[in-house]
C-alpha cells in the first residue's frame, strides 16, 4: 500500500528465525511486565521471508533513501544474501556494541549486534556528516568528536525501563537518534516494518520525522500506538506507580 519511492529511510530490526520451543521459554516471561506475544519467523521459511521484506522496502524506498539493518550474528547472512541479490548497495558495515550480554559457560559472550547500512544509490544517498558534532569538537580525553562518532564500531548502553512496561527487545533511544541525524531531516519519512515497542517511529516524531510502521502483535501494536498518541517515552506498569518520562 505504500507508494513506489516514497520512503526516505528505513530503520529496521526484523524478527529472527529461532526455534520455537526457544521463543516460549525465552519470551513468554508471565508474572513479569513484559507484554507476551512475540512472533518469530520458522528457520527454514527465514531467507524467503527476509527476500521478500527487503525486496518491499527497495520499492519503497526514494532513491536517495537508504536502510539500517540490525540482525544478530545468526540472521546475517539470509541479510546479506536479498541484500546483494535485491541489488542494495552497502554502504557500512556497522558494529553495535552493548553491555551486559547473556553470560555462557562454554564460549564467548556475544554482546554486539550486527547493522547493515545499505542504499539504492551511492551518488544520491543523503548523509549530513556533522549532524552531531562539529569538524573541530574535542572529546574530553583528546582527539577529535567528530571522528570517534563516525567510526563503525558504536559503543551504547541497553536500556532498561526497571517497572515499566516493555517488549522483550527493543533498540535504545540513542542508536535510532545517531541514524536519524546522520541520514534523515526534518520532515522526511522512516519507516520501520517491525516496530515492536515502536522506537523507531517515537524517536522520529521526537525529532520531527514522519514515520510509517507495522507490527503483526496486536499487544505491541497498541502499545507503540499509546507512546506515540500520549508522547509519552515510557508507561507505567497498570499495577504500579512509576512517573512516566516525558518526550522531551
Ligand atoms: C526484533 S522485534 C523489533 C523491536 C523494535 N525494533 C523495538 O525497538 O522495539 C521484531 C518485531 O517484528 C514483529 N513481526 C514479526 N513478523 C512480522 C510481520 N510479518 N509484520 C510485522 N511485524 C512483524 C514482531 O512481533 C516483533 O515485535
């Protein structure tokens, strides 16, 4: 339903192929305040699910457009794959680095998630390189701001809403605002296919984005949808009393 290139970002973190015994046991977390209904993608239809999503955002997309892409380690290469094949071209290949990730015994603790940065036309693809920080800013510890910020490995924090409600995972506020300003201006278009909590769309409208989003859980939906009608960045759990923080 969305116009043939009409769509000047997409910033996205699609759902994962995993076994679905794992999803019940990881994400239907009753008796806490995460809202249920995760839905996943079955293993063996995840390459033709992922072809045919990226295939609808290459449509969408302006030529001056471009996409980011999260996925973990084990959803990278069906990305990389409709990626090429689709005929993206990539732009970066971007490294998120996180804190805290699920503790192991017998190999290494993945703490970092993967961020293709791809676009339909290198010439055309809009991107403000100091939308953060200025050619001379200094990083307290030396060196230059600028610099460290444009590097492809970004270091930043997970967040946790403690008491409030909340999906199973959501992007932090701070890695949607860094791809909004270094790719997007006021007024243009995002649109993320699977909200989830909605981030991707709150954090536009709190920079001055228009947005477009899908999400299949109902539970999610409306839950994105209250954010977003209230401004509000967090709700409160109905059980408890925790002051919401305002957009701003
Ligand atoms: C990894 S989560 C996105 C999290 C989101 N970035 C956030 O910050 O909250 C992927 C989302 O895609 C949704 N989803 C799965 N299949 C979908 C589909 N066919 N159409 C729309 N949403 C879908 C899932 O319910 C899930 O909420």
């Amino acid at each position: 339903m969305i116009p043939g290139g009409s769509v000047d970002l997409v910033v996205t973190d699609p759902p994962f192929a995993i076994e679905f015994k794992a999803q019940r046991s990881n994400y239907n977390r009753t008796g806490s305040r995460v809202l249920e209904g995760y839905s996943e993608i079955p293993k063996e239809e995840y390459p033709k699910f992922t072809q045919q999503w990226m295939q609808e955002a290459f449509r969408v997309l302006k030529d001056s457009g471009s996409m980011y892409i999260f996925s973990g380690w084990n959803n990278l290469k069906d990305i990389l794959i409709a990626s090429d094949d689709i005929g993206f071209i990539t732009v970066n290949h971007l490294i998120w680095k996180y804190q805290f990730g699920v503790v192991t015994r017998r190999k290494f603790v993945t703490s970092h998630y993967h961020c293709l940065y791809v676009c339909k036309n290198d010439k055309q693809r809009k991107f403000f390189p100091f939308a953060r920080h200025s050619k001379d800013e200094k990083r307290p510890e030396g060196g230059s701001m600028h610099y460290k910020d444009k590097e492809d490995v970004w270091v930043i924090n997970r967040e946790y809403w403690t008491g409030d409600q909340k999906t199973p995972t959501k992007l932090p506020r701070e890695l949607i605002e860094k791809i909004l300003r270094y790719s997007s201006e006021e007024g243009d278009i995002i649109l993320d296919p699977f909200l989830g909590s909605g981030q991707v769309a709150i954090v536009s409208k709190m920079l001055d984005r228009q947005y477009i989003g899908f999400e299949i859980v109902k539970e999610y939906y409306d839950f994105a949808n209250e954010r977003l009608k209230t401004n509000q960045y967090r709700l409160a759990s109905p059980n408890i009393s925790s002051a919401p923080l305002p957009f701003n």
